[in-house]
C-alpha cells in the first residue's frame, strides 16, 4: 500500500512538473514574440511571400472541389465502360473532372474581371470629366426637392468646382509633403511587379490546386495516420472529430456564402434592369462580392453603388438605396438562412465579434475566414466544457446554468437563484438565522 501511494504521488508530481515546464516554454516563448515583434513579422510576412502560391492552390482546390465531385459522379460510368481497370478509370476521371473544374472555375473569375473592370474604368473615367456637372445636378435636384428654400446656399455652392478644389488641394498638401518624382516612379514600378507577381502565383496556384485534387485522399489518410501515431487513441478521436466538424464548418459557411452571393448579385441585377438603373452590371457585381462579408457586406457595397447612382440619378440613387435595403432584409430572413442553414452554429453577436476582429487584423479576407475560425473555436470551447462539468457530475445544458446562483457543496447540485437567497445573505451577514418561509 505505502508502495502504491508512493507511485502514484511520484505520477502526480511528474505531471505537474511537466505542467510547469510547459508553461515556461510558452511564457518565454511569448517574451521572445513581444520583444522581437517587428522582426518576427517581417519573417511572417516573408514566409507569407513564399509560399502565397501554395496557399493560393489550397484556396482554389478548396473552391474546385465542389464541382469536381459533381462531374466525377456524372463521369463514372462512362470512364469504367472506357477503362477495365477500376484504378485506372477512377484516376482518369479525377483529372477530367478536376481539369474541367479549373476551367468553369478560371472562367468564372475571368467573366467576373473582364465584366467590372471596362465598366469600372469607364464609370471613374465620365465621373471625373463631369464630375463638376453631376455634382451640380444633384444640388439642382437638391434645390428642387427642399422648394428653392436653401437656393441662394446651393447656388453659391455651385460655383465652387470640383476640379479647381481638388488641385487646391494637391497644392496645399505639396507643402508638407516631400515630393519626388523618381520615389513615384519607383512606386509604380513596384505596383506593376506586385501585379505582375500575383498573376504568376495564380498560375502557379492554379498547377497546385490540380495536383492537390487529384491527391485529396492521400492528404487526408496521411494525416489521420500521423494524428493516431502522435497522440492516444482517445485524444486522436477528438481531434478527427473537430477536423471533421472543422470541415463541415468551412465548407458550409463559405461555399454557401458564395452561392448566396451570386444569387443576390443576379437578383440585384434584374432589379436594376427593372428600374432602369444606369451601370446595372458594375453596380449588381459590387452588391454581389460585398454580401460575400458577413453582417458589414451589404452595407460596405451599398456605400458606393448608390453614389454611382445618385451622381448620375438622384432620384434613382434614393430608389436604389432602398431596393438594397430590401434586398437585404429578403437575404438576411429568407434566402440566407435558407442557403446557409445553421452552419457555423454561433450567435449574431459572435459573427459580429468575428467580422470586426478579422477585419481589423487581416483586411477582407480576415473578414470572411474569421466566422468559420470563430465558430470553430467556439464548437472546441463548447466541448471542453461539457466534459469539464460531466466530469464533476453537473449538467451538460447551457440553459440548466442561465438561473443559478450557487452550487450545493454538499449534495453537488446546481440550486437556481431565488429571493431567498438574498435574504439568507444579508441575515448572516446580521449574524442573524433566517427562517425559510412557510410556502404551504
């Protein structure tokens, strides 16, 4: 007896040394991130750079996959009426099935670039030669809807022209800022490199996500192999479960967030073709990329679609405006959850919480990434806890928690809150025993 004591107090103090060597090593290791923060970015960043055409594979294999699955389903039996041999059939199926999502894939976005950019720098171009004339008509438009009661202010402001503001401007800001024009052309050169260079990387990408598709399985089976060699089979169960869940996650938010982005962006455009609505395709493809964003999207593509159009028509601006708005309130009650179902399994004010924390730390595709990564941890949170409190033999249910007011040491239960309580409290503290009262 004294023997096994002894061995298991020597086990308990093993683990909480190994618990303290571990907490060290990550407190040192977060000293180490803290004092050479600006070195350690660079070095992420540089790594970012490197390997930005994996990364961009991975993405587009990501999205691709989908539409393999499709046609592989539709081509199987054609390939094994070709083919005798079922290895052989199958592998020729993924890369006419993988080929052929590349290509509807690189079509698609094709479509998208060649559509918005000539209407884009065909928009910003007639804006900025008549600018000065369509800010005068919206002051016209102005004066007519206020009945000529601020006319002499809207008249004065239209003597002042954009344009002539604009250089001011310029002018004012070549004082205080040190301008070289060798440090511009410097700046455009490195601009048209960086272009240049993620094109490359798409290319690049487009060559990986290929390869990655065709050796999805592989992927998979190694890494389940290394997670059961790693860890014990109880812990391997449940980090299989989480990628599992991870997976699901990822694929219902954003795959589904992309379908209900293009049909928002085509419901926007018949409206648009409705109404009459100058620029429909420029206008329905900015609602339409914008609603991929979660909470902030639609109001992000609101912003400059409806000056587009309030400076060329500003009666069809105010009538825009509010078709998006409705358009809005229909995706977010009807076709979204629709779509979308309860895939990420977290309230509104997390996916608020989420989009605002990505976005300030990553830009827009922090924004987008941000609600699956959130739902994620919140679904590794919630496990922990139920096994935490099944531990100490306590209810596993959110809601048998939201009325307690303390746990019965004794008999350990949870005892719910009650006015009694409060009463018992401030009778202690008097020194005095309160008597339950008599409810019968």
């Amino acid at each position: 007896m004294p023997e096994e004591r002894y061995e298991i107090e020597e086990k308990l103090r093993r683990k909480k040394m190994r618990g303290y060597i571990y907490a060290a090593f990550i407190i040192i290791i977060f000293y180490f991130l803290l004092k050479n923060s600006r070195s350690v970015s660079l070095a992420i960043d540089h790594v970012i750079t490197v390997v930005q055409p994996i990364f961009i594979g991975f993405a587009m294999a990501f999205l691709m996959n989908p539409l393999m699955v499709f046609f592989e389903k539709r081509f199987d039996n054609l390939f094994k009426k070709i083919w005798k041999n079922q290895q052989t059939a199958q592998r020729a199926n993924r890369v006419v099935s993988s080929v052929i999502a590349l290509v509807i894939f690189m079509g698609i976005v094709s479509y998208i670039i060649a559509t918005i950019m000539p209407n884009l720098i065909n928009t910003i171009v007639y804006l900025a030669n008549h600018i000065d004339n369509q800010a005068a008509a919206v002051l016209d438009y102005c004066n007519y809807v206020t009945k000529g009661r601020y006319e002499q202010a809207l008249m004065q402001a239209k003597e002042y022209k954009i344009g002539d503001l604009m250089e001011e401007g310029l002018d004012f800001l070549e004082q205080y800022i040190d301008y070289d024009q060798s440090k511009m052309m410097t700046t455009i050169t490195s601009s048209v490199l960086s272009i240049g260079k993620i094109f490359i990387n798409v290319i690049i990408g487009a060559f990986v996500s290929i390869y990655v598709l065709l050796s999805k399985e592989i992927f998979k089976g190694q890494a389940k192999k290394l997670i059961c060699g790693l860890f014990r089979p109880n812990y391997a169960n449940i980090i299989l479960e989480i990628s599992r869940k991870s997976g699901d996650i990822f694929y219902g938010f954003i795959i589904g967030k992309i379908i209900d982005s293009i049909i928002i962006g085509i419901i926007c455009y018949i409206g648009c073709l409705i109404m009459k609505m100058p620029y429909p395709i420029l206008v329905s493809v900015i609602i339409g990329v914008t609603n991929v964003v979660p909470v902030f999207g639609p109001y992000i593509g609101a912003i400059p679609t409806v000056l587009i159009i309030f400076l060329t028509e500003p009666k069809k601006g105010i009538y825009f405006l509010i078709f998006v708005l409705i358009l809005q309130q229909i995706d977010g009650n009807l076709i979204g959850p629709k779509i979308l179902g309860n895939s990420t399994g977290i309230s509104s004010f997390w996916v608020v919480f989420a989009v605002v924390l990505g976005g300030g730390f990553f830009g827009f595709w922090g924004m987008l990434i941000a609600v699956p990564i959130v739902a994620i941890i919140y679904y590794i949170t919630g496990k922990i806890a139920r096994y935490m409190v099944k531990q100490r033999g306590f209810p596993e249910e959110t809601t048998d928690y939201i009325s307690l007011d303390h746990i019965d040491v004794e008999n350990n239960t949870l005892v719910p809150y009650s006015p009694f309580h409060d009463e018992e409290k401030k009778a202690r503290r008097r020194g005095i025993k309160h008597k339950k009262p008599n409810t019968k």
